[in-house]
C-alpha cells in the first residue's frame, strides 16, 4: 500500500478579500509576496486568471470555509508542491482546520525548509527544468472533505444469574474497537507522496500560440525556513469534493489575450491651492 504523507498547518492566517479569492469550501488567492498585494482574479472563458510581475516571490495562500477538517492537495505547473512528482490529487497535501488558513510559499525541501516560487520565464520554471512543461502557468488545489473517526460500540457489563448445575455460563465478549485508519500525514509544507502518479494536475494546459511573449512559469528559488508537522487524515471519498484552478502569466500577456485592459496612466496630481493665500478676499478681475 502506498504510503501518503500530509502536512497541517501551524498557524492561522488573517482573512483575505472575499472578492479576491476563488473557491467555495476553500478560499485560495495568490499573494505577490514582494508588496504584500492580493492579486486580483480576473474570470475569462471559464477560467480564473492572474497576473503576476517577473522575479517576483508568490505565496498560495489557502483558507478552509467548511465546519470539517480539509486535505488540499496542491499544484504548481502540475507538480505537486510537496514532493515534486507529477500532480495527482492522490497524493499527499496540507490539513487545516475549520476557519484555519496558511500561506504555501514554495516547493517543500525538508520538514523545515522550502525553495520559494518565484514568478519566472516558462523555461526557467521548475517544471519545464525537470522536462513537464505541458501544463506550466496554473495552479491546482484539490480539497478533500474528512472521514468522520470510526464510531466506539460499547456494551455495559451485565450481571449474569446463577446458572443451573450442569448448564454452561456463556458470556458475552467485550465489544469490538472499528479498526483506526493510518494514513498520510498533514502539514504545512511537504508531503512525500508517492512518485509513480501518472495523471497531471487539475488544470489545463496552456497554448503557447494564445500568448504573444514568453510565459510566465514558477521557479525554485532561493531557500527558506518553514516548518511543518505530519497528521493522520482519512479522505470521505476517493474523488475531491471541489477543485480549484488559476492560471496565471505576465501582465503583458494577460492584456494581449484580452482578459484585462491596459491600465491607463496616473494623471499628474492636482494641486486645489495653487497659490499663496495672501489676500482675505477674492480680488477684482483685470480691467
């Protein structure tokens, strides 16, 4: 039997905008870690875009909606951000608790540390760098719902009457335990789920003809502290019950595609008192 792995999350995270995040059970918006902004996710044909700025640090940041424990099992490019296999929503995620939210800022390294995204050119990106570029520019998040634990039969003891000579005292066992469930463990950052997934992430893949330059993909950058501890989840069903996909390139590329218009200029700022006010009143025109 495969041995999956899950991470859950440590801490808490401030709510995010509403109108910025994507999703229903969860929440996930993308941060551009370098000015702290929500990206904005623009709708276009069916699918949720963003833009982000080349070089740039991002974080997906993931917030559970529901009353129950939730599995994400998370994509970047279609690999899975824990263990860098292929994506498949089989594998390992991270756990979070009714109203819990946490920040996925990189590809997990160790239970301590992980390679920050960094928004990059496409052949730069991890995933073109280790041969999958099929599917570079989304994001996937699989939510799983949890099994309720096994429910704990208990039968009183009973007193049992004298029985007749002869006659044989039967007594009956003590009640039986459900068998516990032993899986993958949650976390924060990194699973090590199994590496023979064949089927790639929750997303489609992206046509370089629709895009004028060069894609937008994310990159391994440079390493930093995260800490993440295993927990045991049991999925309710084998199919996740909401998949969640964003796609993502420059800013550039999003106005040719037509899914955002081109800012318009900051007009110079306008000064309401231009001058001094040396008079008390309004002085006669000339002439």
């Amino acid at each position: 039997m495969k041995r999956m792995v899950h991470f859950a999350a440590l801490a808490a995270l401030a709510m995010s905008c509403d109108a910025l995040a994507v999703g229903s059970i969860a929440n996930v918006t993308i941060i551009d870690r370098e000015s702290g902004a929500t990206l904005e996710a623009h709708y276009f044909r069916g699918a949720y875009w963003v833009a982000g700025t080349p070089g740039a640090r991002y974080a997906i940041e993931i917030r559970n909606r529901s009353g129950g424990r939730l599995l994400a099992v998370t994509s970047v490019d279609g690999v899975n951000v824990i263990s860098g296999a292929t994506a498949d929503w089989n594998q390992g995620g991270y756990v979070f608790n009714p109203g819990e939210g946490y920040q996925i800022t990189g590809w997990r390294k160790s239970d301590a540390e992980v390679a920050a995204f960094t928004f990059t050119d496409s052949p730069n990106s991890y995933a073109e760098r280790t041969g999958r570029p099929a599917n570079v520019g989304v994001i996937g998040v699989a939510v799983f719902r949890e099994r309720p634990p096994p429910q704990v039969f208990y039968s009183p003891p009973q007193t049992l009457s004298a029985a007749p000579r002869g006659a044989d005292t039967a007594r009956e066992p003590p009640a039986s335990l459900a068998g516990g469930f032993k899986g993958g463990m949650a976390g924060q950052s990194a699973p090590t789920a199994g590496r023979d997934a064949a089927a790639p992430a929750a997303a489609a893949s992206v046509s370089p003809a629709n895009t004028p330059a060069a894609r937008l993909g994310t990159g391994h950058g440079e390493r930093e502290y995260s800490y993440v501890v295993n927990t045991e989840f049991r999925r309710l069903q084998p199919e996740p019950a909401e998949v969640i996909r964003i796609r993502y390139d420059s800013l550039d590329n999003l106005v040719a595609m037509g899914i955002v218009g081109r800012p318009r200029p900051t007009p110079p700022p306008l000064n309401p008192f231009p001058g001094s006010q040396e008079r008390q009143y309004v002085p006669d025109p000339p002439g």
